[in-house]
C-alpha cells in the first residue's frame, strides 16, 4: 500500500485543482469542486488525516455534500479502546479496516448520521463473494437510497486501453489514485434489516479500470491491482424513535474461502454483532473479520 498511501499523501496536502476534479450537478449548473477543496473540507471539520487517505473519491465527496462534521472514530489498527470488541483490527496479513460516524444533522429534534467503514486489501486473497456490513443501535433507521460502495486505490496504466488524439497527448503516468468501481442505493444494498443494519456483497475483478481524461478527449486507462486495493461503504440513517442517549454503530468484513460462489446474506442485531444467514453445509467457507465499532451521541 506504500505507492497509494504516498499519493493519497499527496492529495491531502498539495493543490490538485489542475487535474483531480468532480463534478456534481446542481439545478441545471456544473460546478466543478477539486480534490484539495474536500479534503481541506474534512480536515477541518474534524476528520482524521488516516481517514482522508483511507476514504474513497466519492465517499468524500458525499460527505462534502451533506455538510458533515467528523463525529466519531475507531482508528486504523488500533482496536484496544473501550469502543472496540476485538483486541486487534487487522485480521488477515495486508488486511486494515475502520469506522467512523458523520452528523449531517439539519433538523432540530432529527439526529442524522453517516456511517462508513473504510478497509485497505493488500493480500494475494481472492475477493470474489465477499461482504461488508453496518450496524447500529439506538433507534435509527436507514435512508437505502444514500448507500455508497465504493472501489478505490492506486491503478497502473494500460497503454493498450488509452487513447491519444493528435495535438493532445496525455502525459505518461505511470500510477494514478481513482476509482474503479462505485454502486449506489439499492445497487449497493444486498442485505438490509430496517432499523438494524446493512450490507452488500461483492466480487473485484482484476478488470475494473477508472479513466483519467485530458483535453481533446484523450485519456489514460488505469488497471486495478486485485491484491492492493481499497474500499468504502457507507449509510446515512437518522432517528426515528427515542429509545435512549446511548447510540453506537459497527462494522467487518466477510472474506469467502471455497471455490464455489454460494448466495448468502448478512444478519444484524447490536450488540450481539453482525452474522452470516447461510447454510450450515457451507459455514466453513468464510471468515469473518473482527468488528469495529464506536459510540456517538444523538446531537454533536
């Protein structure tokens, strides 16, 4: 993960708005909002520089756009807090995850929240049916429609898939940070229990690729690396019933071992933790990581 984490590095501290911008449509107007312009955005509203890194282009950016406000954290390989269940984080060599709780809160007496949970993959595993979930505790439910999940990292060029037009030669970049895959709503929800959690199951393919456009209409095609990759996946939800002060939130991974790809869902229930709904035949070939969890508070 060291070319990724110097990039990333990069991203956080240095202007990028020569290159590195999003574009978001608001009424009829295009308006373009660099790389810096968020990542400054987080930093100063509390967000941890491990998370700027760790986060997804479009992860940030949702949070940008809801007006979010660092709330809480369970730091990267760091599980020996009274927040955390587990003695240790990192569950397979190359394998890093954590969580942290957004408030979005717009209307008085309606606490909304962002969860994400960011993980880092830098292992010869195969990711070809594995899973993610969120859960949660106080009364909460989510909103479905604002699921993000998200594909990201360091991608290496593929001349083979770029393309030049004369008089706009893209410039050789060997490596680039970007996005590689991004589903939303519906899309991005494969397990869900109202009120309790949700999670979405998952393949990455040594195919996906994110372009990296220049003028004329030329561009540069990046490859993922399946063993050196990261990810996101996030949820808004907001309360809808007063069940008490005490709030929490947590999150794992689900890493499947056999050969065979077999439908399974995730079940939720806080505290007693997120689970696998499949067949006993099969409960040999997963494993699940360690949750991350942290509490936060219904008004910041």
């Amino acid at each position: 993960m060291k070319i990724k984490k110097y990039l990333s590095f990069l991203a956080v501290f240095f202007s990028m708005t020569s290159f590195g911008f999003y574009r978001t449509m608001i009424g009829h107007a295009e308006e373009a909002i660099s790389t810096d312009l968020i990542n400054t955005y987080l930093i100063e509203h509390g967000y941890s520089e491990d998370f700027v890194v760790m986060a997804g282009e479009q992860t940030k950016l949702a949070l940008y756009e809801a007006g979010a406000v660092f709330e809480a954290e369970l730091p990267i390989n760091e599980g020996s807090g009274p927040n955390s269940r587990s003695s240790s984080v990192t569950d397979w060599p190359g394998f890093a995850h954590s969580l942290v709780v957004s408030d979005c809160t717009i209307e008085e007496n309606y606490p909304k929240k962002i969860i994400t949970y960011n993980w880092d993959w830098a292992t010869f595993l195969r990711v070809f049916n594995d899973s993610v979930g969120i859960e949660w505790s106080g009364g909460f439910i989510a909103l479905p429609e604002t699921a993000l999940f998200e594909i990201h990292g360091v991608g290496q060029i593929d001349i083979n898939r770029s393309h030049s037009v004369p008089g706009y030669d893209p410039p050789y970049v060997e490596y680039e940070n970007g996005t590689f895959l991004v589903e939303r709503g519906n899309d991005a929800i494969t397990s869900y229990s109202p009120g309790l959690g949700v999670g979405h199951r998952f393949a990455v393919s040594s195919q996906l690729t994110f372009r990296r456009t220049y003028g004329g209409g030329s561009y540069n095609t990046y490859m993922i690396n399946p063993e050196d990759f990261s990810g996101s996946y996030s949820i808004t939800i907001i309360k809808y019933i007063e069940v008490n002060d005490y709030n929490a939130a947590a999150g794992a991974y689900i890493h499947w071992t056999d050969d065979l790809i077999v439908d399974y869902s995730l079940s939720f229930g806080y505290p007693s933790g997120i689970s696998v709904s499949l067949d006993p035949e099969w409960q040999y070939s997963y494993e699940e990581s360690s949750e991350v969890a942290v509490d936060f508070q219904n008004f910041v």
